[in-house]
C-alpha cells in the first residue's frame, strides 16, 4: 500500500500565524519610533528655549540690564522668531503661532519662559527663568498678580 504524497509548502493556517506576528513585531516597532521621535521633538524643544535664554541675557545686556521687552529687542528680534518657528515646526502650529510659547518680560531683573513639550510624563512645560535654572514643570509661566512678585518657573 503507497502513503498519501504529502504536498510541499506551507499551508494556509501557517502563513496567517507568519504574517500576524508579523504584524504585531511591525507595531511595536512603529510604536517604539514614535516615542523616540516625540522625545526628539522635546530634546528640539528644551534646546530651542536655552537658545531662548542666552537671547534674553544678550538683551539684558544690550538693554540698560533690563528683562523688560527683550524678545523685541533689535539685536535678538530675528534669532527670537526663528527659534519661535521651530517650535511651533514641532507642534504643526503656524509659524508665528505663540499659543505653546509663554514669554513673560515685564520685569527688570526678571523674566519667565515655558515651552509646552511634546511628551508629557514628567510634566508639560520646559521653563526657565533668570535664575538661569531649566525645569520640567506642570503649568506655564504665569504673570504674577502683585508687581512685586518676582516673574519665575512655576514652583519657585
């Protein structure tokens, strides 16, 4: 008596099980890129705002030692909008878009900015102040209701 042929290949159960982790390997992968884009995106972001405050400084300088105004200072003005554009590059806003930017200014010996980040696990905001210390913190800047307040990171 003469076996059945056994046909070669693979059959139909054998290539879905393939091609399911397939799939599922892919959407880890995809998944895993993701993230480390959006921590890119916020690495652009922290750097962006440490530009920011080498600028402040530069007018502060530049500007009788005064905060007051300094990101429409002539000697920073343009350097300001570039890096404005790329943060907003980064959050798909329009290019003069200040709605993820907090500048507070109003001060002479005193200054705030928050940038809202990508990635929001630690916090939402990268923020410094003239103290010149960057933090990862939950809220913007926000003016202070007294004068005599000084303008700071939320948290201080």
């Amino acid at each position: 008596m003469s076996q059945p042929k056994r046909q070669e290949g693979f059959t139909l159960i054998e290539l879905l099980v393939v091609l399911v982790i397939f799939a599922i390997l892919v959407i880890i992968v995809m998944i895993s890129v993701n993230r480390f884009l959006k921590k890119g995106n916020d690495v652009r972001i922290q750097n962006d705002v440490g530009q920011m405050r080498l600028l402040a400084e530069q007018a502060y300088d530049a500007n009788g030692a005064s905060y007051i105004g300094w990101k429409s200072h002539p000697l920073v003005v343009s350097d300001v909008q570039v890096l404005l554009a790329d943060i907003n590059e980064v959050h798909h806003e329009p290019p003069n878009s200040t709605e993820k930017v907090v500048f507070l200014d109003s001060q002479r010996k005193n200054y705030c900015i928050s940038v809202e980040l990508v990635i929001k696990d630690d916090g939402a905001y990268y923020c410094v102040d003239a103290s010149g210390v960057y933090r990862v913190v939950s809220a913007p800047c926000e003016a202070p209701v007294s004068g005599d307040i000084p303008l700071a990171c939320p948290g201080n």
